[in-house]
C-alpha cells in the first residue's frame, strides 16, 4: 500500500500540539513553576445551567423504551436545522441547506471532498491552521496566503477559480470583515468563479457593527459556505456540535450544484452529531439559552480587553478582543517561538506564537481571553510586574 | 471551482436514503397501512441504566467549574484508550494505537486520507455499504469486489498493494469469519503487501467460537486496522462513539508507519468525540456495564433468531441471526428490490434489499432483529399468516 505522498510534506506537528510538547518539556524542567495556559482557545466556564437541563433530559428519554432513539438524519435533525435556519440566518434559508456537525474541523474536511485533487486554495493569513493542514491533507492543495496585514485579504490575488478560506471575527487575530469589506470580497469572487468558505465559529462575540453572516451581502449565497460552531460561544468544544450552510444557489463552474453532493457525501460518510449535543443546540438558541450564554462570551471578552491593557500598559502593540476572545500582540525585534519563548520563561504565560497561524503571523503572539478569571487575574499580575 | 468528478458517477442516493425515499412513497399511497421497520439496522432498546446514570454524572459535572473540560485530546481521552486496550484488545496495544472516533463512517473517511488518490480497493460483497461510498468519494478509489458467496472473500483476487475492506460478523449477512479463515486472509495480506480494514462493529454479538478479533491472529499487526463501534452493541448509534485501532507494526510499501500519519491527521481534521460519550464508554466496558449490554445484546439474537425461523417455515432459505442481529435471507426468482417491494407490498415489512450491498448481495434481503419486540412479533404474526 502506498503513502499518501502529502504526509512527508507536512509539518511534523499541528500547532497546538507543538506547544504541548514544549510547554510539557519546560514544565518538566521546571517543575517548581506555575503556567498559565493562555495558549490554546479552549472555554473553561461551565455548561449554562439550561443546556445542563436539556442534556439531562434528553438522557433520561434515551433511558426510557417510549423515547429512545438511535440514528437521527445523517444531516441533523429537522428541528434543529430550522431553528438554526430561522434564528441564526432569519429564514434567509431553508432547513436543508443547513447540515449538522459535530464541529468545524470534520466539516472543513467533508466540504473539501466537494473539490478535485490538487485543488488551488488562498488562506486568509493569518488564520486558524486547520484550513491549511485540511486543504493539504485531504486534496494536496497547492495553497497560497492573502495577507491581512494590511487589510482584509486582496481576493484578486487568489487563483481564479480557487477555494477561499476566510474567518471572521478571526481567529487569531480577534478582528472583524465590516460590510463594505465583504461586499468588495463577494464582488471579486463572483468575477473570479471563486467559492469561499467563511467559519463563523465566533459570531457571537460580535459586539461592534459587523455583519455576524457573510449572507448578509448580496450575491453571497452564489459564492459562498458557511461554517459555524457552538464550541466557543456554548462551551461545547468537548461536547461538539456545530453547522455549514451550503446555499442551493452556490454552483461549480459546470453550473452543477455542489449542494446535492454535499448531502449526497454527508450521508455517506457521517452518521450524524451526537443527538444529546442537538437536542441541547436547541436550548442554546433558545431566548433563555441565548441570555445565558451572551453572559459568559461578555465575560470572556472582558478578560481579553483586561489583559490588553495590561499589555498596552507595558507598551506592548495589541489589537483584538472586541469582536472576539483572542488578542493578537506584536513582539518587536522577536520571532513568534521567541515570544513563545519569552512569555514561557520570564512570565510563565503559555502564548500561541503567531506563525502557527501562517506566514503572516511571524513576529506576533496570540492570547485567549477564554481562561478562569483567576488565571487572568493572575496573567495581569504577573504582566504588571513586568 | 471544479467539482470532484467523481459525485456524477456516484448512485443518486445512498442506500438507506433510497429506502426511506421508497417506503415514504408507499405509504403515502397506502396511508392505512402499519409499515413495520426491518430495514436500517438501528438500536430500538433504552440506554442501560448505568450508562444513563454515566451521562447525567459528566453533564453535571459540566456544569460545574472544577469539573468543566473543554476539548480533550484528539485522538480521545487517555482513560478510554486504555479501558479499550485492556477490556477489549487484552493489552496486546499500547492506549496510543486506540483512536477514539464518534463512530466507524467518519473513521472510515479518515482512514482513507491515509492513501493515495485512485488507489485499488477490494471489498468484501456483500457487506456494508458505507466502504464503498467512502472509498469512492475519498479517494476515487479503483473498486473491486471479492464475493463471499461460496466462503471467505479470496485474498488472492485483490489487487497486490490494495486495500481490503472486510466486516465480520458481517453486515448484512449475519455471519463471522472463523480463525482458520482469518489465518489464511492475513497471510495472503502479508504476501501480496494488502491493507486490510476490518470493521468489528458486531463484535459484541459474537456467540460461537469466532474471533472477535483480526488481532488474534498472528502477524495481523503488520496488515490490518480495526474500526469498532458502540452504536450496535451500546445503542449508541444516536449518542456516537467508536474507535480505531492502528497499529505501530502496520507500515507502507515505502517502510513508513500509517500509525505517526493516522496520528498527525487526526490532530489536524477532528477535535475528538464527544466527551459525554467518551465517559459514558468507560462505563459501557465496566463489569456493570458489560453485564446490562449482554442482556440487551441476547434479546436482538433472540429477536433475529425468531424472524429467521418463522421465514425457515415458509421454505425460506435464511442465515445469520446467531453472531450478529441480521438475517439474510435468499428470493428465489426475484431482485433484491423485487424482493423489498413483495415484503412492502404483501406484509408491511420494510427489509433492505441486498443488492444494496455489493452486487453479491442480489437475490437477497436482510431482516434487522434490532426493533421493537412487538414490532419483531407483529412481523412473525404477518410472516406465519402468509
């Protein structure tokens, strides 16, 4: 049996499995420090009490003969792909153009089956790692970067004809698309027969004036998916559940529509989210789901702007953590494993280094405002102290 | 954008789909009629109590600060690939060859990111479908089929260097290999440089003496991947959670492991299963847990025992039924789907038609003993009143 050639090629390690390993060996020489993990974006505050509700209770039906259930519709279960439909996206679609997943990553490679081998990808750069490594990995991409050092990313500079990743707010670097940048992106894909996926997964630390749906742009709909999670703004990342909308609309360049083999796929090769994670997806976007869990994402967002004035205080350059959890600082005169490194050894503070989230991000450090408010509290101390 | 070219060579419908789409038709031409549901092999049977008991303890804790976990290792938690190399695999693996999935059909996907586009990929036939789809829209993968008509699938038909998909006990047929059979497949596979993925997702309905396991056999480590399941044995097809087994032996032609590139894909295209079904699966292979998916596990048998012989007495010729809860049964002068319409039409019984899982599989239905009790028996009232 032969090697899929494009393992050789990739990086030995994901991110954040990189800075696992370095974190543990400086742990394990040091073993008298405390870290603060401010690195990886994971939640730490617990389940809001009606999603524990919901969860219980659809567990106790599962325990009864009357209510229990096995396999659900590979796609999701109608009522949720319509709650979705109808809250998230104001009945700007109908249920079937919204598919259930278990998270993002496993639909970033179930949407990249739609494409041929050696597919032409353009990565908003920087950005999350898993478009990268899932574009290689599943098609043998031959990826480019737009940066966004300057701006949103410059889509007449992607291949005509190639898959664009974008993510807003974007994770690292906590910011936000205006409308207008949308509109100018939508505009240029639809010239270039561009297809775009756009990952939504933080959405709902939107607090400023932005579009929360690239589908809020005309012409959206014929160019783009969408791609969104429950993980950040639930705490679901360990109980997994997220969604796509492929638009009917959105068409290849043969004018065959990639939505029918999106759902011809899915059934294929996915047996569905967990159906306790959907039965609570409805309780999340529940009025009283929805109250509680726009009080934890205020949370986490005031920890990320405490911990970016703080850092502006040390004169750091810092931006983010307004339309997201993250905030993206600049490390003058240092590489971004240097400021890892710094971080690590003169503050004890886990940082994810910028150029784990593409070329673009050299030189930079990512922070999540995601922590417990004691790590916070106790990363601002140690960052007054400096 | 391009499509994948491979979608219009695809059937229209995968073929659960095309059977719902079939049954919704006739019954909504025959609204009066009691359609009895033999056809998707899904669990009918409540979780068991102390499993129930396992998903409310993790959702309670949660909802609490200490106890809150967010994403946990991508490759599942190190406690459940432990319990699976004890409890199932006797410790002959290290916890790092377990790969914890939310069920075999995303794993499969998976597993074939492993190889290259348009590799040769044998497959057993009849059997589950989900292979040959996954294979196909994968990796455009070159299908050949190795038919168990008259015994075992002949190894030595596949081509040198390809990939084996095998399913034992086998879905739909209900039957399992013996160890002389096993012992002869995996030495072909070490001759002829084959992979071999072998899906055990009935393992726990193993009465006889057949091996629960490709792993018993020596020299299996050097060709095969396992994929296992808890949705049929657990009544986890809507709650998901499965698992891997890849070992560290298993190498390329070119020498390398698929072990370290199983392990870098993983990290990079899925963020783990579910964390409740994770804690709940400790639970599943505890003594108290084993003991409650026993019982469940010989009421299906029975169920299935008791469909094949009421179908015996009206001259049918049947198999299966004792190591797995299908039965599979021969229409003498008809198709598979001519077969599935005289089931529909003339009893009410949703079967699946066999051609449906591999061209060997025409001429055949299979009947699922895994519904109701009072729907198995209404079935044999309809069935001896034939």
């Amino acid at each position: 049996m032969k090697q899929n050639s494009v393992f050789p090629t990739l990086s030995k390690q994901y991110l954040f499995q990189e800075i696992q390993t370095r974190r543990d060996a400086f742990q394990a020489t040091n073993p008298e420090k405390k870290l603060l993990f401010l690195g990886i974006g994971d939640t730490t505050q617990p389940l809001a009490p009606s999603i524990v509700k919901s969860l219980i209770q659809t567990t106790q039906e599962l325990g009864t003969a009357e209510k229990y259930v096995g396999y659900g519709p590979e796609v999701g279960e109608k009522q949720l792909r319509e709650k979705i439909a109808t809250v998230i996206y104001h009945n700007d679609f109908s249920s079937d153009e919204i598919f259930i997943s278990d998270g993002v990553n496993s639909d970033l490679l179930r949407l990249m089956l739609l494409l041929e081998e050696g597919v032409s990808v353009a990565i908003q750069d920087p950005t999350y790692p898993a478009y990268f490594d899932t574009a290689r990995i599943a098609k043998d991409a031959n990826i480019s970067f737009l940066s966004i050092t300057d701006g949103p990313p410059d889509l007449t500079k992607a291949p005509e004809g190639s898959l664009v990743f974008l993510c807003s707010p974007n994770n690292p670097t906590g910011e936000a698309f205006t409308h207008a940048q949308y509109e100018k992106m939508v505009s240029i894909a639809l010239a270039r027969k561009l297809f775009i996926i756009l990952d939504v997964a933080y959405r709902e630390f939107i607090r400023g004036d932005f579009p929360k749906s690239i589908y809020e742009i005309e012409g959206a709909k014929k160019v783009a998916i969408e791609v969104g999670s429950f993980s950040k703004s639930s705490g679901f990342s360990g109980v997994r559940l997220g969604w796509s909308v492929v638009p009917k609309e959105l068409c290849y360049e043969n004018g065959s529509p990639a939505h029918s083999d999106f759902h011809r796929l899915f059934t294929a090769v996915f047996n569905g989210a967990s159906i306790l994670s959907q039965r609570a997806g409805l309780q999340i976007l529940s009025p009283e789901g929805e109250k509680e869990i726009t009080t934890q994402i205020d949370s986490y967002l005031e920890q990320a702007q405490l911990l970016r004035e703080a850092l502006r205080a040390k004169s750091f350059s810092v931006v983010g953590g307004d339309q997201a959890p993250y905030i993206w600082v600049k490390m003058e005169n240092k590489t971004s494993w240097e400021g890892f490194d710094y971080f690590l050894k003169n503050l004890g503070i886990v940082v994810t280094p910028g150029i784990g989230f593409g070329p673009a991000g050299e030189g930079f450090i990512r922070l999540s405002g995601l922590a417990r408010p004691e790590v916070i509290s106790e990363a601002i101390s140690r960052i007054q102290a400096m």
